[in-house]
C-alpha cells in the first residue's frame, strides 16, 4: 500500500531550498538528454558571483511574489511546484495571472494533481483569474520556460527545458488547456542552403545604408544593453513579452563573458543608428550536461569541463535576434542571416538551434527554413481558468 502524500511549503530564503533543487537529480538521474542549470543560478555562489534566482537578492524577486512545495510519500520526495505572482508582468499587459513553475513529478497522476492543487490554491487566494506555467516562476519571453511536448530525443540547448512526455497528459487531464507553443529549428552546417541564401541577397533592392559589425568584448555590458534596448523595442508587442531591465542585462553580460564569440553576435545599422541584432552562443550545455560519473556532477566539475572546452564547443545556439519595428524593411533578416554564415562556417561549429520561436512568427520561420533550418522540437505554455 502507497504512503499517503504529504506536501510542505517552503517559503523563500528557507534553508529547504536545497532539497527542492536537488530533487530532479534523482529524478532525472542518466538521462542522457537533461541539462540543468547550475546550482548557483538557483541558490546562488558568492564564489562564482551568482545571486540566485531562488533567493531573496536576485532582481525577480523584487517585483514578485512566491512560494515552493515539495511533495513527500513517507520520506521519499516525489515531486516539487513553485507558484508565482509576477506584478511587473501583469502591469504590462494588464492582465491578472498566476504562474506554477519548476514542476517535475514522479510518474504518478495523483502526486501531479495534489502540487497542482496547492499551487491553484495559493495563486486563487491572491485574486488571481490565470494559472500559467510551466516555467521557471513565470513565462516572460526571456525567462527558462515551457514544457517539452515533440523532440525528446534530443538534448536541450542553453536556457531551454527537458522533461519526460508523461507531464504533458498529467497537465492537460488536470484541465489545463494550450495557451500557446515555442517551436525550435536545427541546421547542421552540411545542410546549409547557401547557393539558395546568396541568390535572395543578390535579388534584393538594397540602397547600401545597411552596415553589419560584431560584438566589441571590450564593452561587453554596453554591447549586452545595447542589445537589449533593440531587442525590447523589437519584441514589445509579442506574446509573453516583458521588457529586460539594464540590471537583467548586465546580469546576462557576465554569464557570456565565459562563453560568447563576438564574431557570431551581429548589429546592423543604418546611418548610423543600431536597428537590429542576431546572435549566437556556443551551447554551454554541450559541457554542463550530467556526465553521471563517479567524481559527481558539482558546479565545480561542470564548470571546469566548460572551462576547458568553450572554445571547443560544436553547437550554437540562436539565442539573440531582433529589429527595430520601424526598420523592418526586407534586406535585413536575410543580410544578417548571410553575414552571420559568413563568420560561422570558417568555424568549428558543425549544428546549430534557432529558438524558442513563437509558432506564429510565419516570416522568420519561412526564412530559416530557405536557409536549410528544419524543425525538431516544440514546447507549449499551458493557462488554467480560476473560478
């Protein structure tokens, strides 16, 4: 006979974080495709200068609400939730949602329903009309998000998720019903079409004002800020879209000094003025990836795998990309993507992801796709009606 459940709540700053980071270790133990992120990115390490997403000095927390639950059957966990209220997000598109996230589970339905009970519950007693997720605490565009629903087989890129296919039916038998899904597209450099990409920039009516440069390393936090002033102008009326603080950005700044090869990161201007950006990254997940062996999986041990292997790394990933609303003239996107080949194929890199796309972003879909780009995974964020 089963021991009953028994969920605890763990407040923010409660010394039983660990336990709730440590738990998908166990769950997801061999699994050749999960990638998490560090343990500092959640619990914070003053050695590496990280703060935490999951303590009280890391930006979130300063516009948000939340709380955690761990799920026990006698003294075994088997399960964790958060629940979230993130103001800033509901300011911006006057909206009133509550976001469930960090949701991993044993394949067991009544354990997925008793988490998701509490978290329903926190977020309907705080007035909320929406329970959204999953996600980390909430689902901004920039924020680790999404549940894998097509494309188990292969191994997430940098800041996206893997879980197992049982989450999809828990969720969607709970009640929850699709609010909407993030598509991702891969290219190995053998496929590129690029007979197909010089003709499309050769056709184009272009009057030569567009001037294309690389990232400078030396204003690493000015170039990240420049980049996410374009890509805040870029994407303000997409879905899901909740503008990057200069905070936010110098935070992402010092996670890339590690691993970003300027010559893959690419602004464009006219007269002078920056318009656009496209972006990749060496995958650090390629060497943050479990090993499982017997010298463990520390942040220590991980970090200095990516250490000795940045520049090393075979994949990148298309993390950054955006232009100005008013520039959006035809040249650009396909100059970009011709410029950016330029400097990746001389390279090592051998395959690359574009993503997370919002699956109705037809344009840039249609023209990653004439570059040789096929689709391979999807990721869906669910909404749950409060009474």
């Amino acid at each position: 006979m089963l021991e009953p459940i028994n969920v605890i709540e763990i407040p923010l700053g409660d010394n039983r974080l660990k336990d709730f980071v440590k738990f998908p270790w166990r769950l997801y133990h061999g699994d050749p495709c999960w990638t998490p992120p560090l343990n500092g990115d959640l619990l914070g390490n003053r050695l590496l200068g990280l703060k935490g997403l999951l303590t009280r000095n890391h930006p979130y927390q300063r516009h948000a609400e939340v709380t955690h639950f761990i799920a026990y059957r006698g003294k075994l966990p088997v399960g964790r939730i958060s629940a979230a209220i993130n103001r800033e997000f509901n300011e911006y598109h006057k909206t009133s949602i509550g976001s469930f996230g960090f949701f991993e589970v044993v394949n067991d339905y009544e354990v997925a329903r008793t988490l998701l009970d509490k978290a329903r519950a926190w977020i309907t007693a705080r007035g909320m009309a929406v329970m959204r997720g999953p996600g980390e605490y909430s689902n901004s565009t920039h924020e680790r998000q999404g549940l894998l629903i097509d494309g188990f087989q292969y191994p997430p890129t940098s800041d996206l998720t893997h879980n197992p296919p049982y989450y999809q039916e828990f969720l969607e038998r709970y009640g929850f019903q699709k609010a909407k899904d993030y598509l991702a597209y891969y290219i190995h450099r053998k496929d590129a079409n690029m007979k197909l990409l010089r003709r499309f920039r050769r056709q184009l009516n272009t009057d030569g004002s567009l001037e294309i440069r690389p990232m400078d390393m030396k204003k690493l936090r000015a170039e990240v800020r420049l980049m996410v002033g374009i890509y805040n102008e870029a994407w303000a009326q997409n879905w899901g879209f909740l503008p990057i603080s200069d905070e936010e950005g110098d935070s992402i700044a010092d996670s890339l000094r590690i691993i970003v090869d300027p010559d893959i990161v690419r602004f464009a201007y006219i007269n002078g003025q920056p318009v656009a950006v496209m972006g990749l990254i060496p995958d650090p997940n390629y060497a943050l990836r479990p090993r499982w062996r017997w010298y463990g999986d520390s942040d220590l041990v991980r970090i200095i795998r990516l250490l000795v292997t940045r520049r090393h790394i075979p994949r990148i990933r298309g993390m950054f990309f955006g232009i100005k609303p008013e520039f959006r003239r035809e040249d650009i996107l396909p100059l970009l993507l011709n410029d950016v080949a330029d400097h990746v194929l001389p390279k090592h890199y051998q395959e690359s992801d574009a993503s997370l796309i919002l699956e109705d972003n037809e344009r840039i879909i249609k023209v990653i796709q004439i570059a040789g780009c096929r689709y391979y995974k999807r990721w869906r964020i669910y909404d749950l009606p409060l009474k």
